[in-house]
C-alpha cells in the first residue's frame, strides 16, 4: 500500500530577502535571448544528481531509480554521484555553490539539508537551495539482531534504563532525525543508550550482524525488510506517528510510551541551488511527477516508500521549513 506524504504527530513545520531595484548595467537583450533559449531547451546536457551519502544505501536506490526515469523522460543522462562526508555537509556545500543552472541537483533529506547546518558552523542552509519534489519517505525502525536478548522494545528500554550508555544503537550519521530522536530520549526519558554514527545502511548492517552493536535505528527500505523476513534483523518499534502498514504487529514508539518520538521519518527531495529558474524547475517537477506513478520506480524503491500522493516543490519547501521550526528549539537555535 502506497503512503500519503503526511507531516508528523509534531508538525514538521527562509525568510525572503527584498531585492532592492538595480539597472540591468550589462545585461544586453542577446544575452537575455540567450538564456531564455538554453532554459527552453533543458536538458541539453548530462545533469549530474549528487547523494550526500555512501553507496549502497535507500538513498541511493532512490536516486538510481528517478535518475533512469528522468533519463527516459527528459532525454539526458542523470549521473549519480555519492559524496559521503561531514554527515553530509559536503555535498550539500559543494551543490549550494553549483550555477544555479539545472545541471548540479542533490537529494535533499532531513539530517544534511537541514539539522547538519543547524548543529555545525557550515556555509549554507535550507535557504541556499531550491526544492523540486519528493520523491520518498521512510520512517527509521529499531532493530535487534536475530540472537539479541530483547525481544520487544519495552525489554530494550528497560535494560537501557538500568544500565545507562551501556546499549549501543547504530545510527545512519551523527546528524539526523535517528540521532536527534535518541538524544530526545535520553533528555526527556532519562533513558541513555550510545549512538554509534554510521555513514550509511550498510555499515549498520554489518555492524549488527558482527555484534558491534546492540541495536539499530536504520532507515527502513527492502534491504532492511529483507533482513527482517528472513529472521537476521528483529524489528522492535517504527518511528512513524502510525503502525507501518508492512509491520502491522510492530508497535510504534509512542505506543511503547515515547509520544514525542515521531520525527524519524526521512524525506527525500530533489533540490538544487538556490536561484535556479521556474521555468527548469517547472520542467524537473513535471518529469519527477511522472517517475513518481512509474511502476518501474515504484517497484525498485518500494511501493510503501513512494508517496501516493506527489508532492512538488511549495510542498517540500514546507517540508523541510517546518522540520527546521520543529527542531529549531531540540538544538537551542530559539
């Protein structure tokens, strides 16, 4: 069953800058002709599509998965790109300064877009880019390996309640929603575990099944749900506001009794540099539309993961402008 894009139990909720009237001193009509030709006829060359994450992971299944498509629609090759580093940053940083052409697009998403220059002194923020469209959504689940002592998320707790730090849960990169999650749950339920950062859902895989760690609080997707139907990984809680469909007898986390702990759940965009013009973004939204009733797209990420509803460019704006209010005073940015 395909999800509804729906914003969180607490509501995921850039200011504007006025520009001032300036004479178009060097503009000539030819070179405003000229750019109106090359936005008509976008793309015109292969458009590189950044993912701020290791190979490998539901991000990049998700990029490979538009990027054919866009392909076959807009008639260029999307080239993907991973960038892991800085939790992210990196990516972003280098797309936040790409021409604003069309040409540099990233997949835009909770932890990098927005928390990372939230908690790091980095050179941009959800101002410095343009949004597309979404093109999936997946909440964060916790799990234990198929030989864990636990065997529901109360156990999990409640030994993480009497021994405190001492359980240690993965995470996929130290600034996420799965981190900031884990933090809440230590400051507002005294409950402490150790947050191990990974840079992707691979190594969090091979983390648990090495006995590395104790738990995992992954990004859901079919390779989590594979491990999950053949026994190696035990699903304790979803982070989503409602039961996951797919996991109809897993408890959430605020029915375990952590109410507050909803915001889990990744968005993934398509964005691009700040200032990129309608008239392309017009035609990506369009394209990323399309891709997101493809049935090949639906089958290779998921049909539970891709919204059934499409969600443009004013919604992710949204998206990513209310996750940034929500998380604003968790980080004491107020």
């Amino acid at each position: 069953m395909r999800s509804a894009l729906k914003k969180n139990t607490v509501v995921f909720l850039p200011a504007l800058a006025g520009l001032a009237m300036m004479g178009l001193v060097g503009c000539s009509a030819s070179g405003s002709v000229g750019a109106q030709e090359a936005e008509a006829g976008y793309p015109s060359k292969p458009v590189t599509f950044v993912v701020p994450f290791a190979a490998g992971g539901p991000s990049t299944v998700t990029a490979l998965a538009f990027a054919s498509c866009l392909e076959a629609g807009l008639g260029q090759t999307f080239v993907i790109e991973n960038q892991p580093g800085g939790s992210g940053g990196l990516a972003m940083q280098d797309v936040s300064s790409a021409k604003p052409d069309g040409y540099t697009l990233t997949l835009g998403t909770n932890g990098p877009l927005v928390m990372n220059p939230m908690i790091n002194q980095l050179n941009y923020g959800i101002e410095d880019f343009t949004s597309v469209g979404v093109m999936a959504q997946m909440p964060t689940v916790l799990v234990v390996g198929e030989d864990s002592p636990y065997e529901s998320a109360d156990e999990f707790f409640a030994a993480a309640e009497k021994n405190p730090g001492k359980l240690s849960v993965a995470i996929p990169g130290a600034t996420t929603s799965a981190a900031i999650e884990l933090q809440r749950l230590h400051e507002e339920y005294d409950i402490e575990v150790t947050a191990v950062p990974a840079v992707g859902n691979a190594e969090m895989t091979t983390s648990l099944l090495g006995g590395h760690v104790d738990a995992l609080f992954i990004t859901d997707h079919q390779d989590v749900q594979s491990r999950i139907e053949d026994g190696s990984f035990v699903p304790l809680a979803v982070s989503s506001p409602e039961r996951a469909d797919w996991y109809a007898d897993v408890p959430t986390l605020a029915e375990q009794g952590y109410p507050e702990l909803v915001n889990a759940v990744s968005v993934f965009g398509v964005v691009g540099p700040k200032g990129m013009p309608d008239s392309i973004v017009s035609t990506l939204e369009s394209q990323l539309k399309t891709c997101s009733e493809d049935s090949t797209v639906i089958d290779q990420i998921g049909e539970m993961f891709v919204p059934a509803e499409f969600s443009g460019a004013a919604a992710l704006d949204g998206v990513f402008a209310d996750m940034q209010k929500l998380y604003e005073p968790i980080l004491g940015q107020e």
